[in-house]
C-alpha cells in the first residue's frame, strides 16, 4: 500500500510540474497571439479552477497561433 502511495505522490508532483511548465509556455507565446486576436488571460480567481483554466488558455492560444 505505501509503494502505491509514493507512486501516487510521485504521480501528483510530476502533474503539478507539467502545469506549471505550460503556464510558463503560455506566458511566453500568448504576447505573440495577442497581435493576432487573443485577448489576454485573467488569472484564475479560484484555485481549484487553474488547471481548467489554463489548459482551456492552451487551446485558445494554440487554435490562434497556428498556421493556416
């Protein structure tokens, strides 16, 4: 029980990571679709709602910016 445990910490840590890399990702391309039409992010004013939130800034900028 306690390997499946650490497996889901490990898990859990390595998501939290992920998000964070693509809301550093985000930071850097969204200034270049704001020419293009995307209106700039609010920050999430719920905690819980962040990941939804900023996958669903993901899929906008990424519909945007890529190329025709």
């Amino acid at each position: 029980m306690e390997r499946k445990a650490n497996r889901e910490k490990m898990r859990r840590l390595e998501l939290n990571d992920k998000f964070n890399e693509l809301a550093e990702v985000l930071l850097d391309v969204e200034p270049c679709c704001h020419s293009q039409g995307v209106r700039p992010s609010r920050a999430p004013t719920d905690k819980g709602n962040f990941r939804v939130e900023l996958l669903s800034r993901a899929i906008r900028t990424l519909k945007v910016c890529k190329p025709p």
